[in-house]
C-alpha cells in the first residue's frame, strides 16, 4: 500500500548511490577527515558564505541536535522551543538526558517569534530558575510552515540583544528554502543564526545532516563532543560522499522542490474538491480535512497519519510527499479520494 | 601511498552495496521496523541461537558502547575495563558523560579475568565509593589478543557468582571468531554474555553494529534509550539491507577470515626475516617490532602507526590489515621491508 | 521590617538549638551512622508504622527531589508535575541536570489527579517520546492546597494500575497534616506513596529533610546515591540531633499547627474586612486580593510578595506564616491593613 | 571508645554554636543573602585579599567539588587528580556523575606537580580522548602531606601556561595553612589557583564549606549552579553564623593549629618510642608503623583505621587528631602504646 507517512520511507537518490560505488575502493581517511568529506564542506562553505565556516556531516537529526545544543549551553542554561519542537516531542526526551531544560511556548502555527519569547525572558529573572539560552527552531516547522526573511532577521536580531543563541533544525530546510513564497537562502540561514543544520535524510541521502556552526566559539572543539556523542563514524566517506553528491549540480534543491511540488499539486487537487485544510503549508506536508467516513475508506487504500480532530465528523490528515514521490501516486490518491466523496454523496442523495 | 592503519579505509563489500541498490527504491517503515531489518534479525537471532534474542542495528561503535553502557546501568554503578579499553581511552569520556565512572585494571595483553577483576571488587566496598556493577572487555582486544571459550566461561561465570554484568565489544569480533585457535562463536558470544555487539564497519559494510542484549530485563525499552542518544536513524532499512546481506552466505564470516589471513601471512613474513612481535595476536592486527631506522624508511612508502617504543633503537609498529587487503599490498609491504633492512645491513657491512 | 514572605526567616526552634547543644561534645559515627540519626529513624519509622522503613536525612529539598528522583529513574523515563510544581519552576532545572524530562500538566489548584495524567500517558505511546513513569506531587501544593485522603488513594491505585511510581514533596507537610479538613497521617502519606520527604527546614529545624521510601527496590543503595551527589554530611549528627527533637512530643505537628493557626487567622480577620482570596488555602500561606493602592502602601510596612495580578486594579498577595510568627505580628499586619483601607475610603469619601 | 578515626567526631566549636543561638530569632533574607552570609563573606575577602571575590557557603566537601568542577568544564573536558584523590576515590564517582572523566596520576606522596601532569597532556593529543583542562588538588593531600609555596606557584604557573584550570579541595586546609614548614597563606591560595574551597566541617564547624573562585568567566552564574544541584540551603544564616564565627579573631586558624599540634605531640611521643611512619605528614593525621600484634591490642582501646600493610607483620595506622582533640588523650593513648609494646616485649623475654 502505497504510503504518504513520511519523507523516508525510500532509499537514497541513485546519482547518491552511484557516488558510493565509484569512491568504494580507494582508501580514505577516517573519521571525516577525507577527500569526500572536504569536499562536502568545501561546497557547504561556498553555498553559506564563509570559506572557513565550520561544517560537520553527522548521522541523524536528533544526534545534531543534542551535540549541538549539549556543546552550546552550561549546565544551568535552557531552550527555548515551541511546544510542538520536534525535541520537545519527538526526541525521547534527548536534549534533558544532556541535561537542559526546555521551556516550552505555544505557537498556533509552530513558529517561534520575540513576542513569545518575551515573557519567558520576564518570567525567569533568578538562580531559582533555569536561565534561557538558545532558542531552538526548525525551519521548516513541524507544521509545514516555514520563516520569511524578515521573521528570521528579527528572531536573530531579538536573540542578539538578549544574548540568546539562535539554533535552526534544518531536517527538511530544503523544503523551506525552495518552496512557493520563500524568500531564505542558505547563505541567510548561516548568517541569521548560531548554527543550524541541514537534513540529507529527507532530502535523498540514505542517511546524514549538515552542522553548521557560525559562532566561532561555540564550534571550538566541536569534534570532541560529536566523538563522545558517538557521532563520528569511522568512515566518514560515507557521508562525504553523499553530501558531496548532494550538493552538486543543485541536486538538494531539485529534489526538495519535488518533494514540494508534489504536496502542492496535491493540495490544489484536494482544494478543488472542496477541501479545507488545517493549516496553511507551502512545503512537502499538507493536512487536508476530510470527513471521518473518507478518512476510513482512503486508510483501506494508501498510508498517512491522522494528525487532529477538527469537529465530531472531521479530522484532518498528514499527507507527506518526498525527492521520490511519483506524480501517478498523488493522481491516484486524488482520483481516489474523488472516488470515495462521490460514493458518500451519492449514498447520501439515495438515502 | 598503501595504508595498514586501520581496517576501515576502504567502503563496504560489493555484495552489500548491490543489496542497497536492489533494495532502493520500494517504501519501507522507518527506524528499524522495515523488512530488511527484520530480516537481519532473523538471520542474527538464528546464529546466537535464541528466536527471541533483543537486537539492534546502530551506527557507530561509540554510540553502541555508551548506549548499552548507561541503559544497563543505575547512576552508582560502575564499569570495569582495562586501562588499555577503547571506552576507557579512545571514546572521548563517552561513558563518563553518561555519568558513570571507569574502574581500569592493567593488563598486560588486554585481557581480564577473574582475578584482575577480584582486587577492585574487594576495594569498592562501601557507599562513599562507586559499585562495580559491569565488565567490558573487547573481543579481540584493542592488541589484537582473543578470548579462549574456556576464558570467557570462567570469566562469565565469576561475574553471574558477583552479581556483575558481562558485557563485550566486538567492534572486530569476527576476526576473533575465525583466527587460529579461535574456539568461541556467536553463539557462546550469547550465552556467555548480558550483551555484546557485532562489529560491520570493519568487517565490510559501510557502517553499522548490532547490538544484541541476553538478559531479558536489560533489554527492556532499549528502543527509547537508542532514540534519545540518536541512534535511531530513519531509513533503518540502510542497516538492515547490510546486515542482511552480511549475514548470508558466511559472507561476515569469510571477510574476517581474509582479514586475518593477510595479517597472519605478513607476520609470519615477517618473521621469517627475523621480525620479534611486541605481542603475538591471531587476528587482523600485528606488531612487529623494528629498528627506528627501518621504521622511518618504510613511513615513506606506507602508512601504519607506531604504537610502542620498545627500547632505545627499536619500537612495534601497528599494522592492520581488513576484508579489502589485497595479497599485492601486504607482498609489497614484505618486500619492501626485506630491501629497506638488507640496505641497512649493507650499509653496516659498508660501514 | 517584618516578613510574612516566607517561612524560613528564622532559625530553629529552641529545643532544636538546646540539643545541639546537648549533644555537641560526644564522639559520633560520621555520615548518618551516629546514635541521633538512628534515634530519629526509628521514631520516623514508628510514625509510619514500618519498623525497616528507609529513612534518610539530607539537606535541602531540591538535594532530596533531585536524589530520589535520579535514583528511581532509567534514562528515558520521565517525571509528571503540576505546571507550578516546585520541580518545574524552582529547582533550577535540577531533575533535568540528571537528565529526566518533566512533563508539565495544568492545574488550578496544583494538585494532580488521575484525570489530568490520563491524556499524558495515552500521548506518550513510543519511543520517540519519553515515558511517563513517575508522578510528582507536593502536599501541600505551591498553592498552599491540600489532598484529601481520599484523593491519595484514589491517585495511588490509579499510579500503582499504570505502573506509574507516586513521589510527594513534603517540605511543607506538617502544615498539610494538622490543618482544618486534613484527613491525611505520616502513616497514609508512606501507604499511599513510593518515597516522600518530610521537610525539617520550614517547621523549625536549621535545615534538613527526611526522605523515606517504601518501595524496596527503590530504596536500594540509595545512600550510593545521597553520597554521589553530595548529600552525605561527615557530621551527620547534626542533622540526626535535629530531627530526634523534632519528632520528640509532638514538635513537628504543633510547630506545624501555630504556623496555619497563625495564618487562618489572618485570613479570617482579612476576610471580616471583606477580603476575597486568590485560592482557598486552609494552611500557613494565604492569597487575599487587595486594590493595588493598598497593597502599596503595606509594602511600606510589611515584606511579603505579589503573586499574582487578577484584574486592573487588584492583586493577591502571598501572606507566609511559620512556626515562629507570633500573634502580635498577625494583628499589627491586620490592623494596618484596617488603618489603610479606611484611609483610601475617607480619601474616596472626601474626594 | 576514644576515636582517632577522623576530624569530624565531635560537634561544633561552643562559638560557633553560641552564634548560632544569639542570632536565631532576628528574620533574614534567604539563600545565603542574610546579613551573617554577607560579613562572613566579607571577612574571608579580606583575608583573600580581593574585595569582590566570588564567595559561597555549601554544605559538604563532595558537593563543593562536583558544583565547582562540573561549572568549569565543558562536557569534552576532564579534570587530572592523583590516584589517591578524594574525588577519584572517595565521591562515589561525584564528578563522572556530572558527566567528566578523571585522569589518574599515580603520586607516591599525594601531589601533583608539572612532572605529573605532562604525560597526560602529551598522551591527550586529539578528538577520540577527553581534553584535559583542570587539575584537582587538595591541600593538604589525602596523605596529610601539604604544598609549599614554591610548588604551587610551579604548578600555577604551568597550569596557566598550558590553559589548565587549577582547583584547590582545602576541607583541611587549615591544618595545611599552620603547619610547621607551612609558608602558603589564605591569599596565596588564592592568587595561585583558579578556585579553591576552605572546609570549616573539620575544623570546628557543624558543617559548611566556603568556595571561592578567582577567574571571572569560572564565577559567572555560579548561584544557579549551586542551586541546581541543591546546594542553597533556605536558611543560608546557618551557614553565614558559623563562618562568621570561625573568621572572627583567628579562630579557624587556632583550631586547626591545635589539630596539628596533637598529632604532631602524638608523632613526637612514638617517634621517641622508636616508632617509624609510613610517610612524613606535618598536619593532623599520622601514620605510624607498628606490629601488627600491637595494632590489635590497640584496636581494643581505641579507634582508628588500619591504612596500609608495609610488611609481613606491620602496617601503618592513621591517627586523625582535630580542633577538639584533648591532649589527655593523646597521652592515653600514647602510654597505652607503651604498655602494650612493653607487655610484647616482656613476652617476648619471658619466652
């Protein structure tokens, strides 16, 4: 049954796969330090600017996230995340097995601004409490919202003057910087923040994201703590070599904007019918409301998440698209949903 | 210039690489739950010798070690290992960061026993100490030296009589299961064990360990202990695809045996010409000792490390040999040797 | 200046004092094995009715949460609290800097139910988030409310059906105890919970807190864990003394008792001037909601805090009373409060 | 039984404990921001010769220490002690618990000098090891042996040389600041090291450590630390009074003085009696070497610990003297040595 749950559910792009089998046989260094893997760096460096920027290729988001944030902050200092974070949620608890708090605040559409921050800033004003520090976002959201330019500039501005670091989740920033409205490019991601990443995985890497440290001292010894996290694999061509693949011949933003077109065509399909959505997103996710008894019927043929429940009778679903996505899956879940409308009208003018 | 620093230079076996490529395209379930990991587990459940065995497919040695390490552990609780360890010396404190200490016993050849273990039990006898809960050994050890069945039994059964865990890291375990006078398998590995893991990085996969833990409550929610360190990647199927195929067909097992063959053909070379060994390993790994002026001659044509000063004009060297060792490497290293000493001879006859 | 802000103003209580004295010049075990200690174990224990109850004396309540709580959890299990909760708020990030997650649920009047952990446990379904495993309440709560029996048992049945461990905070306990409608003993609170602290520091010791655990396997090594994390004192009999004469006559529950009787008699005189209350708190700290201008002007007279605003004009107060307010403090409060109120009327009346 | 098991047998110093009542009724601030707090704060200033240094009053030794190190170092970071080292040993893992590995050095006499510590920093040359970046010493060591003021401006001044953190652990430093041959003053500790604490629990305190840090960035937040680990007792005014006291007209100095002066008296007396000792200690614990058939008789008429076997039939003994030490026991316990080695003797001839 053909799935819509996520962004991870193939392998990797071939000209991915075919990078790993011209460079199997030479021998490399190891440990990220080989040709492939300077080469990755030399391509990320030029892409955000910085000809010494620090780069580092490690294995999962939530590996990045937790040597970046654990290197970043003293025990005492604290995050700042949406309630929806994906490390406040979906991380087993990884950023407090390091030792820090998070402070959670709502956002209805999962982004973070300085008027949410704010009043956590007020709130904790002494050693009774936890000190915030590094305001963590992702871009784009959980929700499949993305920051526009000038978000991110006063976000980063805010965070400057009160001596909050800035961290960016990038496990779908391609998603964010290519799709319909975005005005954010990588060199602006680097600038406007402390360090982000960017996701391989859901991009078409088999595995492997990108740590970039703007900060010079919070990149200082960064190799340490990637080693004590177990971060470093011993062949790090492995990583290399993907990401050197990556970011050749804008192979990342091809493939996310694929991913994104994908979910867009979808919407657009679905908006025609009739459908509402739940929330507004440009990238590769939607979430279309449909009635229960459509829901019911669509589960028997494809695989998604439901996301929420809208009123008694309707939910809104999650239908995520990928680099790998075939424009004849989004036709036939559409035919398919009109399918199961129709056949739910038509039970209801006969009945 | 050749390598002979470690057995992790090259990339994985072809049969492995072609199993990712067959394997690419077609959707699987994340984190581990997808087909090919299942299979793996099948294959690996198979060979230990229990259905129902708890393995896991991680990504680095490191991040196994520490894993397993502080989910089997409670905050008091300490870890034996000898002082020549990889935990205790080359993971950057990465069980330290997890909160526990390390007690180090010295060993001569990497080893422990009983009676090493024996002396820190009787020191460790109060509450304003730390309580020696579990032994880590490595198999081969970090000089290359095994474990004899006879041994381990001994050893496992010392640590179930002091109520200590027994716990082995086989980064390179297959070379210790098919040297000469190797009389331990994966299934003894099992049974005489609380946990241990297989090794793929440097027996021919990109990257990748399975850690399999015995004892059924250790093993308990182990699945969250490896999302909150990160090691849960989201194409598990990555893993899973490798392990499959590295377990078919012996393939695990004949890329060890190669490795020690060439390593064994190189001392016994070696040898030949005179060669003393600072310690005598069966496996992939070799020390011979050679005069510092041979050594520097030979720095020019391959890479290998230093590993000891043996006395004023002498020191072993390391070399390491892999799956992906070429007979006309390790010929050529021989050969080169025999020139690089006859010329120091003759320049002593000369002189 | 007096202070009704808190009540841990003032040192100990006499008795208290004259032990240590008494007790000063004897040569002790060190470390909480010395006779005093032992004698306050052991009315502890009669007081819970459990002669091998483990009971042990520490220093502060955020050492004793952080201890017990550290000690009874694995890596990925985390703790549910009120979103006022003294761990959540006040302790620093204390439980966090052992690497557990808090998860915060709302509650008006800071207690816990079943009802509010119920959707916790249901969202918490696998590993990639945390899992619930312990409940953390206070009694009374940061509000200064209390549970009834009935609440507890109902709380415990439902902690003890999901596997959920149950851990109160007591460093308020007495006032919860013996004030008007309490219905709870010492000897319910070791029923009806795993481990609860009876605080020494806020009913007239110099410092100094009793944990006691009842359920064995948690109890286990426990004092492993006091010393690592620095709560073992050498002279242990300081804190022994200390508690031997509290719980010596009924000390700790009538020290308790002057402390709410000191505050409901303010609230009742308040309450007689037309005073509304924030929250109904039936122990030693009360919340009367006054006009902002008055408040103002007591504060020229009195410390205590602002806790909350409730609408323009208004706010409600904390008022703190202890073991060691006296009546005529009370009164001078109360009739200054009289004094200003009629002062801003007259003003009123002649404007 | 008479005890010289240790210095911390007995209570408090009747000033300390007279202090404590005449200010036990007065209200103060919290949290170590009452008026006692602020003059003993004030008084060790003075003595440091810094008028802003960073001074805070903690409870235990093992807490001092993990708040301290684990607030100096970053997570990669570890800390170089002695083999014999309180925090190696006696802490039961306190530091690792805080997520740092501990280099041992193995120090026939207890200290630690540039000599010592090169190797480590030679071995420590990349990301796969921990970075050593503070070195733990105490004053006087474990061996009761002290620092002259030569070898710790030595060891300051390599420590600054190579960016090491040098941190004192002074829970006796009073013996180490009046002994004889002591030439280190309170403000030369000061100046030469990074941080170091002045121990008051075993010289005539109830309890109560004093940390002090010199280095700016090391002080920075340093309240919030001490409160995450649970280290800010409520009723700080304990800890205020009593160093408060100590520090009034020499005290502190005095008693460790007298602590020195019996054992020393002690050493003198069997020294005469031919007894030879294990090492040379000139502060208040001693370990004379005697028969082991001695040792027992002793052992019936006094306490004290067995320390180390030198020979088939002796062992070195330690004699822990202290502020409340009388010097009538010291002559008990010296004329009973000499009857119990006459009685040998006579037995000896008798036979």
């Amino acid at each position: 049954m053909y799935s819509f749950r996520n962004d991870y559910s193939e392998g990797a792009h071939p000209n991915i796969l075919n990078a790993l089998i011209q460079n199997n046989n030479t021998q490399e260094e190891g440990y990220g330090l080989d040709k492939h893997t300077q080469n990755a760096i030399a391509a990320l460096r030029n892409l955000i600017g910085d000809a010494n920027g620090s780069v580092h290729l490690l294995s999962s988001g939530t590996q990045t996230n937790l040597i970046a944030i654990s290197s970043f902050l003293r025990p005492h200092e604290a995050c700042i995340t949406a309630t929806s974070g994906h490390i406040a949620v979906h991380e087993t608890g990884a950023i407090e097995a390091t030792g820090h708090k998070l402070l959670t605040v709502n956002s209805s559409d999962g982004k973070i601004s300085p008027q949410l921050i704010e009043p956590v800033l007020t709130a904790h004003h002494f050693e009774h409490m936890v000190k915030p520090r590094l305001v963590y976002i992702s871009n784009p959201t959980e929700l499949g919202t993305i920051y526009s330019k000038h978000e991110l500039q006063e976000l980063s501005d805010y965070c400057q003057r009160k001596n909050l670091l800035l961290y960016a989740d990038g496990a779908r920033l391609g998603a964010a910087l290519v799709c319909k409205g975005a005005d954010v490019t990588l060199e602006d991601m680097y600038k406007l923040t402390d360090a982000f990443y960017i996701g391989g995985t859901k991009v078409g890497t088999l595995f492997g994201e990108a740590l970039i440290i703007r900060t010079p001292h919070l990149a200082a010894d960064i190799r340490f703590l990637i080693k004590q996290r177990g971060g470093l694999l011993a062949k790090g061509r492995v990583l290399g070599t993907q990401f050197e693949e990556l970011f050749k011949d804008n192979l990342y933003f091809d493939l996310a904007r694929h991913g994104n077109d994908m979910a867009q065509f979808m919407a657009e399909e679905l908006a025609e019918e009739g459908c509402a959505f739940w929330i507004d997103s440009p990238t590769n996710q939607i979430f279309p409301i449909m009635d229960n008894r459509i829901i019911e019927d669509l589960e028997g043929q494809f695989q998604f998440y439901i996301w929420a429940k809208t009123d008694e009778n309707h939910s809104a679903i999650r239908l995520v698209t990928s680099w790998a996505t075939s424009e004849e899956a989004v036709r036939s879940f559409v035919s398919t949903y009109k399918k199961v409308r129709k056949a739910g009208q038509d039970l209801l003018v006969t009945a």
